[in-house]
C-alpha cells in the first residue's frame, strides 16, 4: 500500500549531500534524508588538552548541537552512536597524543541557521524548496530513528571530505519502522510516531572487513559490509528484527552507491 508521500515500503525518500561548506574545519558534509537532514563537521589531528591525551592513540570528541536548546538526553545518546560508529573504524592509533573532533548539528524542515555558524558567512539553504514535508513540528522531535541515521551519513561525507585520517571501512546508516504490520523504510516521523517499533542500523563498506559481501563495487573490488550500529525500540519479534536487519543492509549499500556518486562528482570539479 502506497505511504502518505506515495512511496512504496522500500522506497528512500530523495536524498540529498554535499560536502566541503565549512571553511574552518579540514572536513565537513551534509546529508538529508528528504527534509531530515545533518551537517557535520571533521577536524584534525590537532592538539589535545593533557587530560584528555592518549599515549596510545588519538582522543575522539564527539559533540551534537541540537536544532534548538541545549543538548540533553537524545543528544548524548546520539553521541555515544556516533562513538560507536566511528571509533572502531578511524585510524585512531596512527595519531597518538592528538585530537579529531566530530561535530553534527542537526537541521529540521525550514531551519534557517545564522550562516555565520554554518559555513562562515556563505549562504546555506537546506532542504531544497522542492521538499514538501516542511510544517508540522515533528512528533518525535531530533530523537527520530531517521534523524539519528542521517547524522552518520552525514559524519561519513565529513571525514572523508577531510581524508586526514584513515577509515577502514565507510559506515552509511538508514532507519526503518514497523507500522501496521509492515516493514516501511526510511520512515517520516508520523511514520515512526505511529510505529510498534522503530529500528536503526549502520553498515560499513569496504575490503576485508568481514567474510560476508556486500555486493558493493569499491574501487574496482567488491566491498563487504559489516553491521556496526543496530538500535531498537518498541515491541517485535527476533525474526522482525532479523528482517529489519537484512533489509537495512541493501538500503545501507543504495545509500553508499549515492553518497559515491555524489564525492566523485565533487572532486572531480
């Protein structure tokens, strides 16, 4: 049965990024899903504060600026996904007794941020005009499972665009929500609103990560993928997470074929 916006179960609302905004930081990307969207900033190696320094390794910061207020509870769990994420696939022992700061602000429907903030005095406009879903404050606020997904992808764009630090893998991450008995991906926030439960989860891309492949050319290899954020909430069963689960990676990798298409065009120019 077609959604309120006409797509189908399987379909991604259009997506949208871009990188290289902030002028001030050695990287920095942007992703939207339809009108969810994130910015993203990667800085470093620099230096870190004695307290914080690691003999061992570079010391990871990872901060959130909500669209409004101050960060509270969804912040500081979106923190500790993003750790998660990324800490295990930056080339953190390669900088010991230095910092790589990760910063996402997350953008809503009709946000007009002061561009000073943003990209240091160039006008910002984001979303496009052509997306409609822009009114109604969100039910679930920053907190949506969506949301959480586009601030990965849009850390992702960020790092790469700095390509001072080394991944082993590019995580790309999508949601999806169980509504009415169906399994709809990429879901609105009425959508989640409504769902039984809501799930997230991040896959990394790239070669001899895992043994299962991922059906992914990267870079003239086939990449594999590795499940590296999985969230749920709400009431389900083993095989609906499973099948979230299965389902998130194909969605995963249509993400990653976009966001590839999308670098090339950039650093082409």
């Amino acid at each position: 049965m077609p959604r309120a916006d006409g797509r189908t179960p399987h379909d991604l609302r259009p997506l949208r990024a871009s990188v290289g905004e902030l002028d001030r930081a050695d990287g920095s990307g942007r992703f939207a899903f339809g009108p969810v969207a994130a910015l993203a900033s990667f800085t470093g190696p620099i230096e870190v504060r004695i307290r914080e320094e690691r003999v061992d390794a570079a010391t990871l910061e990872v901060v959130h600026r909500p669209l409004e207020g101050i960060a509270g509870t969804s912040s500081r769990a979106l923190v500790s996904t993003l750790e998660g994420v990324f800490a295990p696939l930056l080339a953190l022992q390669a900088f010991p007794r230095a910092l790589l700061q990760l910063v996402v602000q997350s953008l809503a429907p009709g946000y007009a941020p002061h561009p000073a903030s943003l990209s240091d005095g160039r006008q910002v406009s984001w979303p496009p005009a052509e997306f409609t879903e822009a009114g109604a404050a969100a039910p679930l606020g920053a907190s949506t499972f969506a949301a959480r997904a586009a601030a990965v992808n849009a850390a992702t764009l960020a790092a790469l665009h700095a390509g001072s630090v080394g991944m082993r893998a590019v995580p790309f991450a999508v949601a999806l929500a169980a509504v009415d008995g169906e399994l709809l991906l990429d879901p609105s926030a009425d959508e989640e609103a409504a769902a039984t439960a809501r799930f997230g989860f991040a896959w990394a891309f790239g070669t001899g990560i895992s043994s299962a492949a991922g059906g992914m050319q990267l870079d003239g290899e086939e990449a594999e993928a590795e499940l590296v954020w999985a969230e749920a909430e709400g009431e389900f069963s083993k095989d609906e997470f499973d099948a979230a689960r299965d389902f998130s990676r194909a969605a995963a990798a249509e993400v990653l074929a976009f966001a590839k298409e999308e670098l090339e065009a950039f650093f082409k120019r």
